[in-house]
C-alpha cells in the first residue's frame, strides 16, 4: 500500500521506489547510531529538568516588565543546565539565529577588539554587522573593532597550524561556526571544536571562543560548551525548538558573558531581568524535551538523501556514513535548473502550501539570488523539511529538517523525481 500511494499519489516511479528499498536496508545499522545519540540526549534532557524542579506553575503568563516571569528563570536554568553551562538567555524577543549572534558580538566586542573567525567566513547574514559588505554605521569595523579570518584548507579541514599563528595576546573574540553555512564541507564537529579551543586558551587564556551552534545541537552527545567553549548561540526555531517553539534564541555560556550580553538585549543595570515571555514558556520547555528525537528524524533523513543522491551519482557531502555534526545535506547539482527542481520538489511534499512555486529571488542579507523551498507550520522554521541554495556556481543545494523520517525521505524523492523529470 506504502509503495502504491508514493507511486499514484506522489509520483514517484518504479525505479526509485526499489531504489529506496534498497538504501534503507543499507541504513539500517547507520540508523541504529543516530538512535544511541538521540537516547543520550533525551536523558540528559529529561535530567536536567528533573533537577531544575520543573513544575506546571512555570508555564503561566506575566505582563508588563516581566519582573520575577518564573516561567522565564527556568526555562534559561534549565538551558543552562542541558548545555553545562553557567547561565544563559532563553527568549522570544530574539527574532532568529542571526540576531542571538549580534547579541553575542556586539555586546561584547568594543573600540579596538580582535575578532578572529577561524572557520572561514561567518554565514552571509552576519556580513554587514561585522562589516565586511555595506556601510552600516553601526557595524563593528564602523566602531574600531578589527576583523581577520582564517579559511578551510582545500580539503575543507580546519587550518590548525594557521589559526595558532593568528591568535595573539590581541585576540578578544574566537569565532567558530559549526554548521556548513553555504560551504561544500564538513560541519566542524566536537572533536575539532575541543582542538579550536585548546589552541586558543593555550595562546590567549583570556580570549573569548563563541561558538555558533545553529543546526548543531544534539547531533552528538557533547554540546562546544562541554569543551571548553565560553559561549554559543543558536535559533528555538531550529534544533532545540523541537518543531514547535513559535519564535526566539538562546545564549548560553560564562556567566560574566552572559551578563553583558544581556545588556545589550536590554539594558544596562536592567540585563535578564525584564522581558515578556509572551505565555510561551510551555512550548520552549515542550519543545525542548521533545528536541532530542526530531533531530535525530532530521538526521535520518539527510542520510537517506545522502544515499539517494550518491547513487544517483552526485557529489554529496557529507556521505552516509560519515559523521555528521549539524542537520544540512549538500549536494552539488551543477546547473541552476537542477537546483530550482530540487526545492520545488521540496516544497511539492510539503504540509504548508504545498501548491507554492518557489523561486529565487534577492534576499536580504545575502550576495547573490537565493531560493527557499518550505512549507512550514512555522515560518522560517529549518527544523521542519526545507531546502535552499543561491543560485551560484557550482549550484550546490542544502536540504535539512523533517519532523518525521518518513516526511524528510519523501521530499528528497520528489525532489530527485522532479530533476530526472527534466530529462
């Protein structure tokens, strides 16, 4: 019944239903791994909210200023707690992944600082706040902060030998992406952030090493923060928001970091101690409870991709059984056309607006023509299914997200189906 429903009712043919057949015998056991992570992450979750003493109470509404919002004070000791770290900012009012990043910078870097990006340049979005494109008077080179990078080697490796000749006594800040951004690598995993790290405070023990944990948490059974990483910062509308956080981000790390940072959300003297959760509390506990199992759906699903794609013979990174330390799956396509094909199938299996033809278009914040294929509960939500890439060479797409394994594979058939359709 399963296979004559992808066929009649999606569109997929023969060849591909067996095809499909064949790769999931192959993952069973790949599978099995991510299911050993997710465990792990689900226990130590539930754990840290036992020991938090979470309770129904902490779900009730506060207005005005927020004062004394215990709904707030547990959602971040909880955080805190899941990360191993000393404190942290959990709130709706950060509008995504970049704004918890700005936060991070510019709350703490000032009037001859050092930022050292040592993963190649930081995602797109964060250009003009550093001030390496346009002329925003607010950037931080428009304020006398110093800005140098040190890029993968061809390989895609970090440059080890490179980054400990950079880091000075000058150094402020050490930043670290995690995820691929729009890269054709890998993600940088726990083992090689540990390293980063070690590096750093064994050149400049003062130095700052924030990380940004976009699409990464719970991919392994270590957050950076269990590293030695002093800060790191990511969106409730990816990873940790389990698929059903309406809104925000999260900081956690150092406390004296944390409460800077928190001046700059704020203000001065005020810091974490005003702010509104809206009566969103439940879903960010909730949310996070049930984190753990859809990222590992998410996981499962870019692996079969991976397959799919690879034995279609295109170049995918990272292969299905490499390790993976953040959800995207990027596979080279080659032409505009194919990578267009791509996430209209996206959007095809999608729940949301599932008759909408996407198309690129020039999107803030990014360089070049970009396309987003999602049909989400949640706008913008790149935990549920989506898939994006800017149109330029070598036209290479990001696909990640899926609430459930079963939605994740039908979208990279569909989509695949779509490119062979072109033929």
């Amino acid at each position: 019944m399963i296979h004559k429903m992808l066929r009649d009712t999606f569109g997929i043919e023969e060849n591909l239903i067996n095809k499909m057949i064949e790769i999931e015998e192959v993952l069973i056991e790949r599978f099995k791994e991510i299911d050993k992570v997710k465990q792990y992450n689900q226990y130590k979750v539930l754990n840290a909210m036992q020991e938090a003493r979470l309770s129904d109470q902490h779900f009730n509404w506060t207005t005005g200023y927020g004062y004394n919002d215990i709904g707030r004070e547990k959602i971040e000791e909880i955080y805190a707690k899941v990360f191993s770290a000393e404190d942290a900012i959990v709130r709706p009012t950060i509008a995504n992944g970049t704004h918890a990043l700005s936060l991070c910078l510019s709350g703490l870097l000032h009037s001859g600082d050092e930022m050292i990006s040592v993963t190649s340049k930081p995602y797109d979005t964060l250009d003009e706040l550093i001030g390496i494109r346009g002329d925003y008077k607010g950037s931080l080179k428009n304020i006398g902060v110093t800005y140098k990078q040190v890029d993968f080697m061809d390989d895609g490796r970090v440059d080890f030998d490179t980054i400990e000749k950079e880091v000075t006594d000058k150094t402020t800040l050490v930043y670290i992406q995690r995820s691929t951004g729009y890269s054709f690598r890998p993600a940088v995993d726990i083992n090689t952030i540990e390293k980063l790290v070690n590096i750093v405070k064994r050149k400049n023990s003062k130095a700052i090493c924030m990380i940004d944990n976009c699409y990464g948490e719970f991919l392994e059974e270590k957050e950076p923060t269990e590293v030695g990483a002093d800060l790191l910062a990511g969106s409730l509308i990816k990873n940790p928001g389990g698929g059903i956080v309406l809104t925000g981000g999260y900081i956690v790390g150092k406390q004296h970091l944390i409460e800077e940072i928190s001046y700059r959300l704020t203000s001065p003297g005020i810091g974490k101690e005003c702010g509104l959760t809206f009566g969103l509390s439940r879903q960010m506990f909730q949310g996070l409870f049930l984190a753990p199992h859809i990222v590992s759906e998410a996981v499962k699903g870019s692996i079969f991709c991976s397959k799919l794609f690879e034995e279609m013979e295109y170049e995918v990174k990272p292969k299905y059984n490499e390790n993976r330390s953040d959800i995207i799956q990027q596979v080279k396509l080659g032409s505009a056309e194919k990578v267009i094909a791509f996430c209209k199938g996206i959007q095809a299996a999608a729940p949301v607006d599932a008759f909408v033809t996407p198309e690129p278009w020039s999107m803030p914040g990014y360089d070049s023509p970009v396309i987003m294929a999602a049909g989400a509960f949640i706008q913008g939500s790149s935990i549920e299914l989506s898939a994006d890439a800017p149109i330029r060479p070598p036209y290479i797409v990001y696909y990640q997200g899926g609430l459930t394994y079963e939605h994740a594979k039908l979208g990279a058939l569909i989509a695949l189906q779509n490119i062979n359709n072109m033929n």
